[in-house]
C-alpha cells in the first residue's frame, strides 16, 4: 500500500450535535494516517453542530450545505467538494476501532476490482451482538428483501467468531463504507431520489452490474449506535424503506426477471400493508400505501434510469443474491439465523 493514499473519511450531519462528543473523539484518535482527512458535512443543520465543531474539533474539516437533502443527495453534493482517492462514509453515531482503516484500505489498493469495502459492524450498546445497520456483510433475497450475515430481518446474532472470514458481499452499509472514489464519481453516487434508506444497496447493485466486488472485511470493526436519525419502527422509515425498495428493483433487475419479480414484490408488499391493519399498526398501513404512490408517480423518471443503466450492466447473475424468498424462510419455516439458509454467497 502506498504511504500516502487520498483519504477523506466524511461524516453527513443533520442536528447531530450530541453525538460529536461521544463518537468524534474515536474518528480523530484512530485515524491519524499521513494524508488522512476527516470532513463533517453538514446538511443545512438546525442546531449549534457547526459552531461545536469548530469550537471543540478544529481538526476537523466542515462542508456546508445549504439545507437538508437527505443522506443520498447531501452525500452527492458534499464529495463533489472533496477530492479524495478513497471516501470513508461514516455515520456520525459509529465509534471506530483501533487500526480500522488498514485491511479495508489495503484490500481497496490491491484489487482495483473491489469498489467498496464494509468492516464488521457491532452495536454500541450491546458490544459483542451485530448491528442492525450492515452486521457482517449485506445481501438480498430474489424479492429484493435485505438482509445480512449476523442479521435476519430484525434478528441479531452475538458474535463468536462465525463471520471472521472476508467474504463478497451484495451491498456495503451507508454507516461504514470504504468505496473507491474514482468509481463513486463515475456511477454518478447515490441516487438522490432515494432521499435516504437503501441508497447504499442501489448503489452497489449498480457497482456490481458493472462487473465490480464489493467485500467484507472483519478484521476491521466499529460500533454502531442506530437509530439516529430515525428510530426503526418509524413511519417515516417504513415509507422508504418500501418505496426505496422498488424504485432498487425497478432500476437494477435483469430484464429475464423484471416484470414476475416487481409484480409478486408489488403483491408482497400489500401483503405487508393488510398485516399492519390487522395488527393495528395503522401509519405503517398508511406509510405503505404512500410509498407506492410515489413509486407511481417517479416511474416516468425511473423508465429513463433504467434505459440508462441497462447500457453499461456487463454482469447481472449475481452469486449474492440468495435465489429464494427470505420472508418465507423466516416467517413460514422460523430460520432465524443466516447459517440456516444454507446460502454461501461465494
């Protein structure tokens, strides 16, 4: 690896305040590499964070942006302002470890076949469970669904070891991605449409179509609080988490599977909706339904991504994506571990 790689690790904050004190200290303190900068990129921020960082954390490079445009689009327009050979996305409640950038920046120098890199990510409050956000390595089932190694749906599994190994993943997380800059630029980043929620998939899904790997690194590993910026179960959150999901399949499947896969995930998702009724959970029927309405109403924009993506996809069978459905998996036969699939995405 050479000396001196480019290296921006960039934070996106939106009224992150609080978070600084308990998770800064660790970027600063484990990233001390020669030609290493940490950037905070801050999202048109309605609190003090701009004045804190440059009261408390001087060190620390700041990007303004004029208002919110959300993970993807304040991702797109902070890196456009830094110049970097490597970006490190990092979310403003990780704390990193000792030593975190060496394996995953020395893979990304050895194998210009690599686009991006995830490390093992471990909750902040439960230190030796995997983390909801990436645990070790992400993937989807046939249908679109994610999930990953450490972490079926909202199952976490303590780590002991049995994802140690570096493996190719589908999709890196957003909370702690390595990804080759030069790549990152050329795939235009994130689609900013997405606003936020599985910008990360869509943009390793169109890494991999362009025959690139994206891998799982455990020697490295942070931790990870979630939630921050929306708790789980928020409506908000299930909106685009359903929307995002397929405005993904939209743009990405392989033509032999487009029109039965949108159209047994489009069934699924009503599924999902009648689910939330029956159990009362009536903004979550509601968020559903609001996502689809979106998806019908970008599809003329989503006609034309598509068109344009088709022409560069060089690679679409992709080993990582699990060939059967995982909802059936987890709510019909109750496998709650990812060793129970029997999926080896190699």
């Amino acid at each position: 690896m050479p000396e001196n790689p480019k290296v921006a690790i960039v934070i996106l904050n939106w009224n992150g305040k609080k978070l600084f004190d308990t998770f800064l200290p660790s970027v600063i303190e484990n990233s001390q590499k020669n030609n290493t900068k940490i950037f905070v990129a801050d999202n048109g921020s309605e609190d003090d964070s701009v004045d804190h960082l440059k009261e408390r954390y001087p060190q620390v490079d700041i990007v303004k942006l004029k208002k919110n445009y959300g993970f993807a689009g304040g991702y797109n327009r902070a890196l456009r302002n830094i110049t970097a050979d490597y970006f490190i996305l990092l979310n403003s409640d990780v704390e990193v470890s000792r030593n975190w950038m060496e394996e995953p920046l020395k893979q990304l120098e050895e194998d210009k076949t690599i686009a991006a890199v995830q490390p093992k990510i471990l909750s902040y409050k439960k230190r030796n469970e995997f983390e909801y956000a990436g645990a070790a390595g992400g993937f989807i089932d046939k249908f679109g669904y994610p999930f990953c190694r450490g972490r079926l749906l909202n199952r976490m599994e303590t780590d002991n070891g049995q994802y140690n190994k570096e493996t190719p993943i589908f999709w890196a997380s957003g909370a702690c991605m390595f990804v080759r800059a030069s790549l990152f630029y050329k795939i235009n980043g994130f689609d900013d449409d997405f606003w936020a929620h599985m910008e990360e998939i869509d943009l390793c899904w169109r890494l991999k179509n362009r025959g690139y790997k994206i891998i799982y690194q455990p020697k490295s590993a942070v931790y990870h609080l979630g939630g921050g910026t929306l708790p789980y179960n928020n409506p908000q959150k299930v909106y685009l988490n359903f929307r995002n999901n397929l405005f993904m399949l939209f743009k990405n499947l392989p033509d032999q599977q487009f029109h039965r896969i949108l159209c047994i995930r489009i069934i699924l998702d009503y599924v999902a909706a009648a689910k939330f009724i029956f159990g009362l959970h009536l903004v979550s029927f509601y968020a559903v339904i609001k996502a689809h309405i979106s998806f019908l109403k970008h599809l003329k924009k989503l006609i034309s991504k598509r068109k344009e993506l088709v022409t560069s996809t060089i690679a679409n069978d992709h080993p990582e994506i699990y060939k059967k459905s995982l909802m059936w998996k987890f709510f019909i036969m109750k496998r709650y571990r990812f060793s129970d699939l029997n999926f080896t995405p190699e």
